[in-house]
C-alpha cells in the first residue's frame, strides 16, 4: 500500500491540459455576456425529453462535460420547470407526453423561452403526425428557437441559446 502511495506521489499529474477552442470560447464569451446583462447572474434550462431517440440528449450531456463545460459560462439545468428560464425539449411530442408538456410549460415561470433541439422537435422528424405523435413541439406549446439537426452538436446548442438571449 505504502508502495503505490510514493509511486503515485512521485509520478504527480499525467493528464494532458485540454484543447481549447476557439469558436468555443468566442460563443461562450458573449453568451455570458448576454446572461449577465439580462439576467445578471445564470441561465436555468430544463431539458424535458418527449420521444426523442437520446441523440440530442448525448449532445445535450456534453455541453456539461470538461471540454465545453457550459456552467463556467452561466448556463446550468435545473430539475424543476419553476426553476428554470427555458425549455429544452427533444423529440417529437408522444401522445402521452402531450399532457406533460403542457404541463412543464406551464409551471414554468414568464418571461420563458422554449427552445426545440433537434430535427424531430423542429418538425416531427421521421415520425411527423400519426397516431402516437404530435409531430413538432410548435404543435402543442409555443416555440421561441428552432435547433435543426440529428443531432445538433454542442455548438448549434450554445449558438441556439444565444438566439434565444438576443430575441427579447
């Protein structure tokens, strides 16, 4: 044990320093910006799934990870709609999650925005209108900003949230 202690002080950090990017920290700079000067502190969202095939939320999770980490910037998801400042929502709308999409956007507090992350969000993608789909999430609540994409990546999803911040 003592062994495996030393060696592990006497090797010290190993990691490599991460990459930096410049679009990156262009668009986090001025969605800062953005968040402070409308709201002077953060940014809440909460990202509500109504069908989606989990391709957005994986681009989702990685605005949180090491490299893009969006809370270093003012953005951070929150578990309750009252909470937040806006809406993520992916998928086409299921019928069964109809009701709670409704419900989410109600409770959420005004002045809201509703963002519609992903291609199937934006117009029903693959499944359109049918028996089990409401199709697009502008068919049941209101939407503020289009994100177009299978999956849009990280960056559209920041760019998107600065649209967002420059509409009102």
């Amino acid at each position: 044990m003592l062994r495996i202690l030393k060696q592990a002080l006497c090797t010290g950090v190993v990691t490599e320093p991460a990459p930096t990017d410049a679009e990156l920290e262009q668009v986090g700079a001025e969605l800062r910006r953005r968040i402070e000067k409308r709201f002077g502190s953060s940014f809440a969202i909460r990202q509500v799934d109504v069908g989606s095939c989990n391709g957005c939320e994986l681009e989702i999770h990685a605005l949180n990870n090491p490299y893009h980490d969006i809370e270093r910037f003012g953005v951070h998801f929150v578990a309750s709609p009252r909470h937040a400042d806006a809406l993520l929502v992916t998928g086409p709308v299921s019928r069964h999650m109809e009701t709670a999409l409704r419900r989410t956007w109600r409770a959420t507090p005004s002045p809201k925005w509703v963002i519609a992350a992903g291609t199937c969000a934006c117009d029903g993608g693959e499944f359109g209108v049918s028996y089990a789909s409401c199709g697009a999430v502008e068919n049941v609540i209101p939407v503020d900003v289009k994100i177009p994409g299978c999956p849009p990546t990280p960056i559209m999803l920041m760019k998107a949230l600065l649209a967002a911040l420059n509409q009102r």
